[in-house]
C-alpha cells in the first residue's frame, strides 16, 4: 500500500502535467463537430442534420490556425428542404490559468471563422437563398477525455452576408464536438501510412 499511494500520484501528477500539452506549438487539431441532429418519423417525417469538420495547426502554444467545412441539410415532408455550405478559414484561442480552468481537465476557448456560406431553402416551394461572406464567432469548452482526445461544446454565432433574394442571414447554434489532438509528426505519420496503403 505504501508503494500504491505514491505511484497514483506521480500518474496523477503526470496526466495533470500533459493534459495540456496537446493545445502546445507544433500540435495538430483535427476533428469535426455535429449540430441541429433531428429525426422525426411522425407526420412530416423530419430529418435534418449539420456537420462541421475542421483540422488546425497550433502556430503556438493555445492559438491554432486552420480550416473547415460546413455541410447541412433540412428535410420534411410537403415542406422543401433547406441546404446550407461553407469553406473558409478558421482560428482558436484557448483561454490559460488556473481562474478559468471549469473543470481539472478542460480548457475555455473562442473560436472565429471566416469564408464562403450560403443557405438556400424552400419552404412550400418557395426558394430563399443567402450565399456570400460566411462570418462566425463564439466560446467553446474543451474536455480532454484523455490527453489526446477532446470533447467540446461550442456555441456559435453565424452569418451570411451577400446576394441571393435575401442579402443577410444568421442564427446562433449549440455544437457538440469530438476532437483529436496531436504533435505534428505523429500526424504526418498517421497521413503518410494511409496514403501509402
């Protein structure tokens, strides 16, 4: 017992000490986050869904720079279905300290995007569309389920600003996320053994 107690606490003192090490120069953040999921299969038979996968580098240590994708889709019966896209540009803060840390493992963030959007619907066969400048901003919360794999919650601010028959469109939404941080050879190492198979 008396050799136990000290291991757990250097393993302990370890993870604590690398937990971080993924938000750190250098890394590689690659993952995707998930929103609006619903299936309904009474009356209008409702489906829609969005999904947003992303991949950043760490240009030092808690910022990353990188891009993403927006795919969406809204679908129900006798009511058309709404589409919407983005490509551009993204980038991370993550907030440091002790006075922001909610929980031992985890870490406070904000996140902007910048790129091309639209979203075209059709309600009762009437087309609407917005598609232009995609603009977005909003905090997140980042839970290291291990020290390379992060749970994230996003709240998020977006817009659309261009032509089409409405020259603005907006809407603030809750995602979930699922995220893999690594260092960037262990990345490039992964790529290279799936593009050479």
């Amino acid at each position: 017992m008396k050799k136990i107690i000290p291991m757990l606490f250097i393993a302990l003192a370890f993870f604590t000490t690398n937990s971080f090490a993924q938000i750190q120069k250098g890394n590689v953040l690659v993952g995707a986050d998930l929103a609006n999921l619903k299936l309904n299969f009474g009356g209008g038979g409702q489906f829609s869904v969005n999904l947003h996968p992303k991949a950043a580098f760490f240009i030092q240590d808690n910022v990353a720079i990188g891009g993403y994708v927006d795919l969406g889709l809204e679908t129900a019966k006798g009511s058309g279905t709404t589409t919407n896209y983005g490509v551009g540009a993204l980038g991370r803060y993550y907030l440091n300290g002790s006075n922001v840390d909610l929980l031992k493992h985890g870490r406070l963030f904000f996140e902007g995007n910048v790129g091309i959007s639209g979203l075209n619907y059709g309600p009762n066969g009437d087309k609407t569309t917005t598609n232009g400048l995609g603009l977005g901003i909003g905090p997140g919360y980042a839970y290291f389920i291990t020290p390379n794999i992060g749970l994230e919650t996003l709240v998020k601010y977006n817009g659309t600003v261009g032509f089409g028959s409405q020259a603005y469109s907006s809407g603030i939404g809750l995602n979930l996320g699922f995220q893999i941080y690594l260092p960037s050879k262990k990345a490039m190492a992964i790529a290279k053994g799936s593009l050479e198979k």
